[in-house]
C-alpha cells in the first residue's frame, strides 16, 4: 500500500444495534462517528496519529438509511498542516434492504449510482506528543 494516501473508504452494513430509532432508522450522528472513523483510518494509513477531532464544518444530511442498508464512507485528504489536518468526508448508500416479514431473507436495492446520504468536512488535530517521535 503506497505510505502516503490522500484518501480512503470504510463499507458498512448499518445493524440493529446502530439505532435508537423505531422503524429501524439511522441517526446522524452514527454517520458522523463513521465519518470521524474515516478520518482516524486515514491518518494511521499515512503513518501518523489517528488524531482528535477538532471540528466538523459543512456537515449535511441528505437522505435517510435503515438498518440492513450497505452504506461506504468515503474520506480524503484535501489540507495538512504541520498538527492538522482538514479532510472531505461523504457518505454513500450503496444497497438498501428491505427484510419483508421476520425470518425472511433480504433483497435490496442497488444505488446505481450511490445515493448521498451525508458529506461535510472536519478538521483533526494531531496531538504535540505524537509528533515528538518525528
């Protein structure tokens, strides 16, 4: 894997236990933990800190997913600093599901292309003492 990515990708099945929701829908703030995942995965993959989350910016909401539903976070570097750095971040639905009755299988719908669920932008910050080894 080349030392120095700019951008990497999570894909996820969103589950029961991902939810408070009745009717099994998805909060927004369990994308933005996937998001700030992202991010995190990004920095051990360049071979820094994980980091900390300073601050989001831009964050928007644009459809709904269920549980069952396939979804891929994608993150890509787009500024670093000598202790940060700023990263694009979006949520895609790639398949939606639709488990019909109890003990059924699932059958989904492929988004071709995906559907946005949620994109924005944050900055992560790394901390002083990770850098003391640099």
């Amino acid at each position: 894997m080349d030392g120095n990515p700019t951008s990497t990708m999570l894909r996820v099945r969103l589950r029961a236990d991902d939810t408070k929701y009745a009717g099994g829908v998805i909060p927004a703030a369990h994308y933005m933990q996937l998001m700030s995942d992202a991010g995190a995965m990004l920095g051990v993959l360049r071979g820094e800190s994980a980091g900390y989350l300073a601050r989001w910016e831009n964050v928007d909401f644009t459809a709904v997913c269920y549980v069952g539903d396939y979804i891929e976070v994608r993150c890509e570097l787009i500024e670093k600093g000598n202790r940060s750095r700023r990263m694009r971040v979006e949520v895609v639905k790639l398949i939606s599901t639709d488990a019909g009755g109890r003990g059924q299988t699932t059958k989904g719908v492929v988004h071709e292309p995906p559907e946005v669920v949620a994109r924005g932008e944050y900055v992560g910050v790394i901390p002083r003492a990770d850098l003391d080894g640099e």
